[in-house]
C-alpha cells in the first residue's frame, strides 16, 4: 500500500503520466474530429504507424524534428485523403475501409523501412525532442518538473486539444463540422458541402493522428521498429467514446489512462509485481479501454449521422 | 399588378425524368411580388421533384428557373440561398443534438472567420421571432422542440438569411388545424413585409384559405392555373385528380365481438415521442377503427405495442383473454397482420427477392421450414401466388423487392399479411406516397377484410382519408386518446380540436 | 459527383467490376516492384513461382491457406449479419490453447481430436460471446472491443507459455509442451506435407453456405445483416440470431488456431498467428463474404504470402509487399463492390 502512495507522489509519475498522454491526446483530437463530421476512422491504428515512420524517417535522413513532424503529418493526411474518398463521396463501409487503411498504412511503413534499411537488425535511433528547460517555471517543486520539463511536442499536443475545442465549438467552420455529423441533410440545406466538410475533417483527423504516432519516435523511442503502435489507436477510439466526443473530456480520459499506465509499469517493479505475471500489467490498458466503454456506453451522446453516409437527395 | 418589375420567380419548361418515369413535364410558373401562389397536385403528380430542382437538390433535364430576373444555376442550394429563396422542407432539416440559434446560424457566415457574436445573432432571431410572431427559445435543444416549432424554426433559417421567396413544401402535413393557423398568420405578416409564397400542398381547405392563385399539377403537367377567387374546392379536386378519383365506396359495418381490447395502457415515451398515456380501446370484427391525429402524439406507440415490439407498461392487454407473452412472432401467431408506417426501412428488406420478403415473417411456420431448413420451394410458390392475387407488377418471384415501385411494394406486403386469414389487422399509413390507382387498391382491399370479419385498426396523418374510410374515430394527442365517435358524428375542425389536445381534460 | 443506384446491374459488370479490381492489384505491385529496384513482370512470376512453382510450394500454399479459410468463413459469417467481429485473431488463440490443453494428454485416442475440436470451437465462441453480448445488452461497439480483446489475448498466451503451459523441455522458449501423437491431425498422403485441417476447412466452407442459404438460421442471419429494424419487425429474434452468429463465428477462427497446433506446428507459440485473424477481413471480403468463394480467396491470399516470401528471398523486395497488395486489394474489391450496384456521375 505504502508503494503505492509513494508512487502516486513522486514526480516521475507524474511526468510519465503526461508524457504517456501526448501521443494519445494527439490522435484522440484526430478522431474526434472525423467523428464529429460523422466519420468512424479505423484507420487511425495504421494512421499513426505511418506517421511515427514517417516522422521518423524524415529525421533519420537529416530533416529537423519540427520536418519531421511535418513529413509526419503530410503522410496522415495522404492516407486520411484515400479514407475520406472512398468513405465519404462513395460511402463505402466505414469499418472495411477503416481497417483496410489501417492494413495498407502499416505494409507500407514497414515495406519502405525495408527497402531503406535492408540490413538493419537493430532499430537505428535519432536524436529527439529534449525536454524544454523552462527558466523559472522548472523551478516549482513538483509542478515544474512534472509540467516544464516535457517536450515542446507534449505542449503542441495540450495546445492542439484547446485549439480542436476552440474551433469546434466557437467558430462557423466547427458548427459546420458538427452539424454534419448530427444532420448532413441540415447542412446541405444550408449551402454547405456534406462533402467538403466530411473529407476536410478527414484528412485534418488524419494528420493529427500521425503526429500523435511520430511523438513515438521522435520524442518517446528515438527510434522505429515494429508494432510499436501495439493497439494505441483503438485505445484512442475508446477514448473518444469515454470523452463523450468532447475535446476536454477527451484530455481529461487520455490523462487518466495515461496516470494508470504509468502505474502499471511502477507497480510491476513493486512487491505486488513479483506476485503477479507482467501480462497482468500490460492487459490493464486494453481491459481499461473495454471498461471505459462499458461505462459511457449509457451515457454518451453519439453524433447522430456516425457512420451513416450521406447522399445527395436520398433521404 | 402585371408590372414586369414585380415578377420575382419564372420556372421555365422545367422538366425532369427519372429512368422511363417524366416527373415533371414542362412545368411553368411565375411567382410575384407579394402573391402566394399554391402548387397543388395529388402524391406523385411531381410536386416534391420541382421543388428539389428549385433549391437544387436535383437538376433538372431540361428548362430554366429565373429569380429576380436573373438565371438560377442549377443543382447548386447556395445559389439558391444567395438568390433569395428559402425553403421549408416537409421533412425537416435540423439538427436535433444542436440550439435553435446554431441550427439557424449554420452556414450564414464564412466558414473561416470568427462569426458573429452569440449576442448579435441572438438578438437578430429574437428580433424576428417577434415580427413574425415565431415564438421559439434560441437556446432550446431542437430535439426537445414539438413539430410546431421545429417549422418555425426552419422558417426563422430562411427569414434570418433574408430570403425574399418562402417555398414550404406540405407545411401542415404535420401541423393540428390551430397550428396551421397560426402559420398562416405567420404567412399573412410575411405577405405584407413584400415576401413572395410558393405553397406546396395536397388539401384543397388551406389552398383555398390562403393562396391567390392555384397551379394544379397531375403526373408530372400543369392541367390547370385558376385565381383562388375564381374557383370553388370542388373545380380544383376534379382537375387534381383528373376524374380519376375513386374512393371506395362504404358499407355500414356490421360490428361483431371484441378481438382486442386495450385497458389503461401505458407505454413509457421514446424520446421526444410520447407513449400511450392511459388508452383504452377496443377492435372489434367488422369495424375498421381509424386513428387521426398529428403525427408524433403517440400512434407509433400504438402501432409498436399492436406489432409486438414492445409491452405495455401498464394496463392491459387481451385477445380472448389476457396475453401471457407478447413480441412480434407472438403478434404473428395470435393472427395480427401488420402493414408497418414505412415500407421501406420496415416493411421490407430491399436486396431480398420477392420471395425472401413474402415469407419473411413466416418463413418459420411449417410450410416454409421443417427443422430448421428452408424450403424454398413452397416459399416461392407463396410469393407467385400473392404476385398473381394481388397484383403486384414485377419481373418475378426472384427479383429484389428494390426494383418494384411503392405501390406493389405495399400490394406485396398486403398480401403477406393478409394470405394467412388475420383476425386482426394494424394498417399504419397504408397509402401514404402511393399513387391514386393503388390507394384505391389498398383500401379496398382493407375494406373487403373488415367486411370478411376482421379488426381493422388504420392510422393516419389524413384526417380525409380516416374520415372516408373508419366506422369509428379516435383522435390522438399526447399519447392521449379521446373517446371514439361514430362515422359522420364529428366535423373535421372539431376532430382537429381534439387533435390539438381540447376535450381530453373533460373525458378523463 | 453523383452516385446514381443501377436498378438491374448486368453480369458483365458484377463480374467485370471486381475482376478489373484484382487487375488493378497486380498492376500496384508491379509499380511496387519498380519502386524496389526490381522487374516489374520477374517479380510477379517469381511471386507465382513461389507459390505454385513445385510440389512443395503448392502443398505450402495450401498449408497457408487453410487457417485462412477458417478465419475467413469466420468474418464472412460476421460481416454478413453486419457484426464486426474483428477478433479472430483472439479467437484463433483461444482454439490454439485447447488443442494444447487437451492434446498433451490429458485425452487419448480416439477421443482427443473430436473432443478438442469441439472443445475449441467453444472456446472461440466464448471469447466472442462477451463483446456480442456487450453489443446487445449495453449498447458498446463490437469492433472497438473485438479489437482490444486481440491484443488481451495475445497478453495472456505469453503468459500462459512463459508460467503454467510453459514446455519444460524448451529450452526457455517460450512455447508449449508438444501434443501427442494421436492428438495430432494425420496427413492427407502420406509422405505429401498436407493434414487433414485443410480437408476440414472445405468441409467448413460447404457446411457454412448450407447453413446460409437453406437453413432459417442463414435466413435471418442475412436479414438481420441488411435491415436490422425490418427483421425484428418480422418478428426475428435479433439478438439471439447474434448471438448464435457470434458463436458460429468464434468457433471457426478457433477452428483456425486449432488446426494449426493440431495439424501443422504441433505445439503452441506466441508466433503462431501472423495476423491470420486480420487477414481473414481481406479474404472474406475478397470472396464477396460468399462461404464457398472464400476458399477461392483464401487460396489466393496465401499463395501471395508464400510466393512474396520466396520471391523477397530472390529478388529482394521486401516481403511487405504481400501486406500491401492484399490491402491494396481489399479497398479495391469494396469500391468495385459498390459500384457494380451505384455509377459515378460527373457533372
């Protein structure tokens, strides 16, 4: 018991806890976005495998780290644009082209990886982002070091979630994408382009995600190797559920799993560790993600038209 | 009056074709300053077709559409908004999870600047609530809004965008009498600020109450362009339905046992529609009952708890007898035929065959199956039969139900239900956007069953229709149902009182 | 764009449609193959070669191909009621870990295999049973849950073969104890490297489409899957008809993971699966979610697998490229799917 209070007030708990959220919050904003405009993205899981390659790569081959973001999120939104084509103007299944993103944005990582690096058997690294060392707010105890000493990439996720609320909630373009996920017939009524909107929410979603999966590499492991993703997006649509499709919400779920993920590596190193199989730790993330689902599944208001594509003129 | 300058909308030969079907055929019309013009025609004469090429939903094959002297691009809603025409769709487009204010705001300011400012707007739509005596809270979630006031807010979208041309497509489809008052009175104000009205409508009372001129549509043409003052409802029935008309004609019935009888039954709301609040009523062999009211006060409750789809909550439920279990198989087994409210996404499985669809809620009796297998055989032999007995047009017994027109879609279903002999039979809106020939096919059909001895239950939104065909009505409100009242014993504005929530409290 | 529903489509186009997909395949991995630095037309028949270019690599596809089948009929079977179950991956696993279970002799012949297999197929249905009855009861997306129940599950085969099916004599491989001889299922011929689970999964195929398209069960399966309200009205039982697809369904991607401990490996590893489960999504929808083409597609899934492998070997085009393709197929063969039923119009 004693353990695990020392964990809960030690300051690299903390720190992990919001480092272990960035990626998470990153993607979770992406699929909130798409599934605002009424679009389920599966292909977030791969989304984020090609965009931690991506990210990586660009890196690797001597672009900077804000390149390589960049490389990251182009990337995302290149695969976003083949999901929110063949989802949104030819209304295919969202499930069977969510996952099929998902399959081809994952061969095509690895495919690229071996053509680049044939030889390789161990995962060459790069240099990543370094904490920020900010003067003065580092200096509070506790705060500054669990808060102040992230990576410039775990603020730009914090300031993305505000931005993704902002926009989605105080701005014309983000009633928009709303209402067409609520009533897309509403919103062609109105002049708008169903389309446009859809497809726009898409490929930005998208390019949220691969940033989300290039914190991975170029501020998490340093380098990229194989499902290193492990199901980290499925775990983002959970959470979206868990949100309640609200960006603060969302945070706020993203930051809870994350603190019980940080603990479930600390408490493996704990007396209960030695009495339990490590399988034990690393299943909490995924039961937890089942749980948070079974949670909100009464509650949550789900957009109206989610998965339900739209065609003009057909009621 | 014949000023040029006061021309605000000219169709021109507007034509449209769907496969071999001319869904409007040459179609003009002009619309002036001030005036409300009515677009008349039966179901299916082409109406709702001219109206998505107006606003450009569709476009059209051929013809041009002139706002304000200028040509209207087609197939482009934004152009059509920018012009100056608004629309009141019959289904309405709103968004349920989303305020008053954000359903009217949306797509009135560019998409990638900051808006306006909630005070601002809020003021503009309580400015014109006011002035067009619209009263709805901007703040109010729309899906908690009733039917009324979800058209009003759909008229506030089109006012706050400064629409000059208002076209409302079946407004009171949905509205009680006293409500579709209150919108012509909304109309009137509109009238005298210099907006023009295009109203689209079926019911010659209110075309007659509120248009200045009439353009009557059948089968996609115009037979017919009179001034309001000019013409009696009796000349405009005739050119809508072209000597066509062919109401069944009646017999007295005559009433035999009760095979249904509801006690006090409660079933709890879905959402914004209420459940049964309390009703009681009896079916009995040889009657058809028929149940008027607006939509939304509780009929779907009715035909649900009918169907088997789900339980009173409390009261009672008896067919010789109190029901011990009830679900829709139960339904089936008890002898119960059901023509559901929407034959589509209801009635039937569109990439079914024929075949699949007529046995599709009996393919489990002996006959069609024996331990678990199919047997297609007897289940196409089924469908043949019911194709020929009922006179459903199609390629044949294997063909997908998708390709049939509504009409023989609602003959297959008819003749589903009614093969097996029912003793009771729930008919919810059984002609509602099926042409005049196969109206005239399902209520005779209906009527040729209730003279065979059965129950007859029909629901609808048209209060002519139930008045045509039910020995006795009961009006539905709230979930609320009044007592029944005998064929011819009550006017259709008093019916419409009833409708609107007066006399219940006296009754209970 | 418009899409405008053909009433009637003709045969040339249902069948036109889709082949024109399978071309556009080959000709993305003949692009593929440039992009690695290799001819384009050597690599596709060195892909061919190396799957049907000798006795032993057609017995090798074959082997492929029969886990393939099983987890293929199990989302076709899904997919048709419209229930995602993306866990067959799950499920294989959870067939994998009976036929160790009761294959390292705890039974013995003539009832092992019989029992273990049925054994199995319950184990299957199990694990898929509590995301379907998630579904039902509260309301929860089986996709999302199936999904995260895959990597559960593969949590727990490590556990299992590092503690308590840990094989002694492994050597600290982590993998299981082998199954006895009469646990295991025979070869076809002898001689020929072929088991009976391959024979099994055809004999899976026919009874599945029998049970689609002459039972009342496959009757309401298809129901539910394409209008689920117009079903319940008919007075289907819904949620017992997904159920039972649930369990159908689990019990043939067990069948998967069963047959490859019983048939091929002998022994469980946490290696087992190279996403068989995933991979049967892309053989269902490849054969339309028809149980009989399903084998058609499954077989031509693996020989991708195996002929890539042994041509990456040859001409050094990383051996990806077989995950690309069959993805590449998939989104392929859904939007030729749609549009032998919709055509595109520009104006």
């Amino acid at each position: 018991m004693s353990d695990l209070f020392d964990i809960l007030l030690s300051v690299s708990f903390w720190a992990a806890a919001i480092r272990i959220a960035s990626p998470l919050i990153f993607a979770t904003m992406g699929e909130l976005i798409c599934e605002r405009a009424g679009v389920l993205n599966l292909g977030i899981e791969g989304i984020m495998v090609i965009g931690a390659f991506a990210g990586w790569m660009a890196v690797y081959l001597g672009a900077p780290l804000w390149l390589g973001v960049t490389a990251a999120m182009a990337a995302g939104m290149l695969f976003g644009l083949l999901h929110a084509t063949l989802t949104v103007p030819f209304g295919l299944s969202q499930h069977v082209v969510g996952l099929g993103v998902t399959m081809l944005a994952t061969a095509t990582s690895y495919f690229v990886y071996r053509l680049a690096l044939p030889e390789v058997t161990s995962p060459p690294k790069i240099t990543p982002f370094a904490p920020m060392d900010l003067p003065v707010l580092s200096d509070i105890p506790f705060l500054g070091p669990v808060l102040f000493q992230q990576t410039a990439l775990t603020w730009a996720a914090l300031i993305c979630a505000g931005l993704v609320g902002f926009v989605l909630f105080r701005t014309p373009l983000g009633l928009a994408v709303r209402a067409a996920g609520e009533n897309p017939a509403a919103v062609e009524a109105q002049g708008l382009s169903v389309t446009g909107l859809r497809m726009g929410a898409v490929v930005v979603g998208s390019g949220l995600m691969a940033v989300g999966g290039s914190f991975l590499t170029l501020s998490a492991f340093s380098s990229f190797f194989f499902e290193m993703v492990n199901g980290r997006g499925w775990i983002c649509i959970a959470l979206v559920v868990f949100g309640a499709w609200r960006p603060g919400k969302a945070v706020l779920g993203a930051l809870l799993f994350a603190a019980f993920d940080a603990l479930q590596i600390r408490l493996q190193q704990t007396p209960l560790g030695a009495h339990l199989p490590y399988q034990v730790f690393l299943m909490a993330p995924y039961l937890l993600s089942i749980l948070a689902l079974i949670l909100m599944s009464r509650r949550a208001e789900v957009p109206a038209a989610l998965m339900v594509p739209y065609r003009k003129g057909e009621r | 009056m014949s000023d040029p300058r006061d021309l605000v909308m000219r169709l021109d030969r507007i034509t449209k074709r769907f496969g071999a079907l001319t869904a409007n055929d040459a179609i003009s019309l002009t619309l002036r300053r001030g005036e409300v013009v009515a677009l008349l025609g039966e179901n299916g004469a082409g109406k709702t077709t001219l109206m998505n090429i107006l606003f450009g939903h569709y476009v059209a094959d051929d013809g041009r559409v002139e706002v304000f002297g200028e040509p209207l691009p087609p197939g482009n809603p934004r152009a059509a908004l920018a012009a100056g025409v608004g629309m009141v769709h019959q289904h309405f487009t709103l968004a349920d999870n989303l305020t008053v204010l954000d359903n009217i705001r949306l797509g009135t300011e560019s998409l990638f600047s900051r808006g306006a400012s909630r005070a601002t707007a809020r003021a503009r739509v309580e400015a014109l609530s006011r002035d067009f005596g619209l009263a709805v809270h901007p703040d109010a979630r729309v899906g908690s809004l009733t039917v009324g006031e979800r058209q009003r807010v759909e008229i506030l979208k089109a006012l706050y965008r400064n629409a000059r041309i208002l076209i409302l497509d079946e407004p009171t489809a949905v509205l009680t009498p006293q409500e579709a008052e209150a919108l012509f009175a909304t109309l009137r104000r509109a009238i005298a600020q210099g907006l023009s009205i295009l109203f689209i409508s079926h019911k010659l009372h209110e075309v007659m109450a509120i248009a200045d001129r009439c353009v009557v549509l059948r089968h996609g043409k115009v037979v017919g362009e009179v001034a309001t003052a000019e013409t009696s409802g009796a000349e405009l029935a005739a050119m809508m339905v072209g000597g066509e008309i062919a109401l069944p004609e009646a017999r007295p019935a005559t009433a035999g046992k009760v095979l249904m009888r509801l006690d006090g039954v409660t079933t709890p709301d879905k959402g914004a529609a209420p459940g049964l609040k309390r009703v009681t009523l009896d079916l009995r062999a040889g009657e058809i009952v028929g149940l008027a009211g607006v939509s939304g006060n509780g009929q779907a409750a009715l035909a649900d708890l009918i169907s088997g789809l789900i339980l009173p909550g409390s009261g009672s439920v008896s067919m010789d007898g109190p029901l011990a279990r009830w679900s829709p198989r139960e339904a089936i087994r008890q002898g119960i035929a059901r023509i559901p409210e929407d034959r589509h996404k209801t009635g039937t499985i569109a990439d079914f065959t024929l075949t699949e669809n007529a046995v599709l809620e009996g393919y489990w009796q002996t006959g069609f199956s024996k331990a678990g297998l199919m047997d297609w055989r007897a289940a196409e032999s089924f469908a043949e039969g019911i194709i020929a007995a009922y006179d459903v047009r199609c390629p044949g017994p294997a063909a997908r139900i998708r390709l049939l027109s509504g009409g023989n879609m609602q003959k297959l279903i008819l003749g589903r239900v009614l093969e097996p002999g029912p003793k009771i039979i729930l008919a919810n809106q059984p002609v509602r956007g099926l042409d005049v020939g196969a109206i005239a096919y399902v209520q005779s059909r209906l009527i040729a069953a209730r003279d065979g001895g059965a129950a007859v239950l029909l629901i609808s939104e048209d209060l002519d229709e139930i008045m045509g065909l039910a020995d006795v009505i009961h009006v539905m409100s709230e979930g609320r149902l009044s007592p029944g009242f005998a064929r011819g014993s009550k006017t259709a504005a008093e019916l419409g009182l009833w409708m609107a929530g007066q006399g219940f409290d006296h009754a209970a | 764009m418009r899409l405008d529903p053909i009433a009637a489509p003709p045969l040339s186009r249902q069948i036109g449609l889709p082949a024109l997909a399978l071309v556009a395949t080959l000709l993305v991995a003949m692009a593929l193959a440039l992009i690695a630095g290799a001819d384009p037309l050597a690599t596709l028949g060195l892909i061919a070669k190396g799957a049907f270019g000798s006795k032993f690599a057609a017995l090798e596809t074959l082997n492929r191909a029969t886990p393939l089948i099983f987890t293929g009929l199990a989302v076709a079977v899904a997919f048709r009621a419209k229930l995602w179950n993306i866990g067959a991956e799950a499920q294989l696993y959870a067939g994998a870990i009976v036929a160790v279970l009761l294959g390292t002799g705890a039974l013995g012949a003539p009832l092992v295999l019989p029992v273990s297999a049925l054994a199995a197929m319950l184990a299957g249905a199990l694990v898929l049973l509590g995301p379907v009855v998630l579904k039902t009861r509260l309301g929860v997306d089986e996709v999302v849950t199936t999904l995260l129940l895959n990597f559960v599950m593969l949590l727990f085969v490590s556990y299992l073969l590092e503690g308590p099916m840990k094989d002694p004599m492994g050597m600290g491989w982590p993998k299981s104890p082998a199954l006895i001889k009469e646990a295991r299922l025979p070869r076809i011929v002898d001689g020929l490297r072929l088991h009976w689970g391959f024979a099994l999964a055809l004999i899976a195929a026919v009874v599945v489409w029998v049970i689609q398209s002459r039972t009342t069960l496959g009757f309401e399966m298809r129901a539910v899957g394409q209008n689920r309200e117009a079903a319940r009205f008919a007075g289907m039982p819904v949620n017992v008809v997904l159920v039972k697809t649930a369990l159908l369904s689990g019990g043939l991607a067990a069948l998967a993971g069963w047959s490859e401990v019983a048939g091929l490996k002998g022994h469980l590893s946490s290696d087992l699966s190279p996403g068989f489960g995933y991979t049967g999504i892309i053989v269902a929808m490849l054969a339309l979610l028809h149980p009989l083409s399903v084998v058609l597609s499954a077989l031509f899934v693996a020989a991708i697998f195996v002929g890539s492998d042994s041509m990456s070997r040859a001409a050094g085009v990383p051996t990806y490229i077989a995950d690309m393709l069959l993805a590449t197929a998939l989104l392929f063969m859904v939007l030729a799917l749609m549009l032998t039923r919709y055509r595109v119009v520009w104006k």
